[in-house]
C-alpha cells in the first residue's frame, strides 16, 4: 500500500466556503462580478430601462423589514 506524500495532502484543493444557489459556483459568480465591473454607464442604463420595460418581471417598493420574507417567497418557488 503507498504512502501519501504531505505533498499531495496540502496540494489538494480545499472546498469553497462560500454558500452558493443551486446552479451557482464561484467561476459563475466571479463572471457576473466583471461583467459589471466592466459595463459602461451607457450600458448600464440600457439593462436598467429594459428591466422597467420587462413583462417578465415587476418592479415594486418593499418595506426593508419584509424583504427576507419576500426573498424567501421568492426562493422557495424558485425550487
């Protein structure tokens, strides 16, 4: 039987503590975060104003101390 070597112990790679949703890990996230990082103003107002004009979606003012409530909401019907 072989002996590891303390080398390959260390080496390997160490699990992400960061919880992510479902179908999310860090490569996705890091993405999304230079996407942004990167988008002009230009093209941030655009994104902006095709999400007001979505039917998709609805924009609406939520009370701070209910929006965990509406994130679960929210989660739970997500799966």
């Amino acid at each position: 039987m072989k002996k590891k070597s303390i080398k390959s112990k260390f080496s390997q790679k160490r699990k992400d503590p960061s919880p992510y949703p479902r179908g999310w890990n860090r490569k996705r996230v890091e993405s999304v975060i230079d996407l942004y990082d990167n988008q002009s103003d230009d093209e941030a107002i655009a994104e902006a104003e095709a999400a007001y004009k979505s039917n998709s979606i609805t924009m609406m003012p939520v009370p701070k101390s209910l929006v965990p409530k509406v994130q679960k909401l929210i989660a739970k019907r997500a799966g």
